[in-house]
C-alpha cells in the first residue's frame, strides 16, 4: 500500500525522512484492510497508474498516511496535497496504451473483486528501479507499526 510516494530521493535524505515517519511508526497500530477494487490514475484520462485499491477507507491506515504527510511537510519535503487514496500500484502501461489493452482494463476494472484481506504491520521504504520488464522495487528500510 502507497502511503506516501516521494518520487526522487536524495540518499542523504532517507536517513531523515525516516527519522521524521519513526515515531508515526511507533505510535501506529496494525491496519486491516480489504482490497476489492481496480482503478487508473487518472481516473478519467488515459491511465498512468492501474491500482488496486479499498473501496472502504481503514480509517487506521488514512491516520497514518495524513500523520506522515504532517511530520514530512515539518522536516521539508514535498507532500501530497489531494486527498489519500488507499491503493497498491499494480503497473504502469505504456502509451500510447493499445485499444485492446484499454478495453481489458475497463472491463477487468468494472467487474466485482473478491476483497482481499490482509493486516498491515509495518511501514516499509522502497527502492524502485526501472528495468527493461518494469520497475524493480528493493526495500530500504522497514519500520514496525507499534514499535
């Protein structure tokens, strides 16, 4: 789950950007969630970003993504100012997308999901590397909801 996305970030900025989230961290506590639907950012143009998403919001996980916004915006960093959105970024087609793939989508993105359900436990830093299959993604760091 994206709970915050930094886009490009200095090395030596990691270091501070966890030492900003670590106390949100050790005051969170575990969010259940149930991922039950498809959609593209954005919604109603030609799609960047297919997700996976809550149609539920887990008011635990929108607490923690709106607590992290907070303590990054204080030490300097640049914030998403649109409302959170729970979702795990499943891709990123390439454009111009092709008809079919398009229509797949919409088809794929407009027919009931079984919601899947899962605990989130922890806040984790990823990595993401573009490759010629798609991006790589490494954890950096892991930090555990709870302390």
């Amino acid at each position: 789950m994206t709970v915050h996305f930094f886009g490009v970030i200095e090395e030596a900025d990691v270091e501070r950007a966890l030492a900003a989230v670590s106390p949100v961290a050790d005051a969170a506590v575990r969010c259940d969630i149930a991922l039950d639907r498809l959609g593209s950012f954005p919604p109603r143009a030609a799609p960047r970003v297919l997700w996976l998403g809550a149609s539920a919001e887990s008011m635990e996980l929108t607490t923690l993504a709106m607590r992290c916004r907070e303590v990054l915006r204080a030490a300097r960093f640049a914030v998403e100012e649109r409302p959170f959105r729970a979702h795990c970024t499943l891709g990123r087609p390439r454009l111009p997308w092709p008809e079919t793939s398009s229509a797949a989508w919409r088809r794929a993105s407009a027919a009931p999901l079984p919601a899947m359900r899962f605990s989130a436990d922890r806040l984790a830093l990823f990595e993401s590397r573009p490759g010629p299959g798609g991006a790589v993604y490494t954890p950096l760091r892991t930090l555990l909801l709870g302390g």
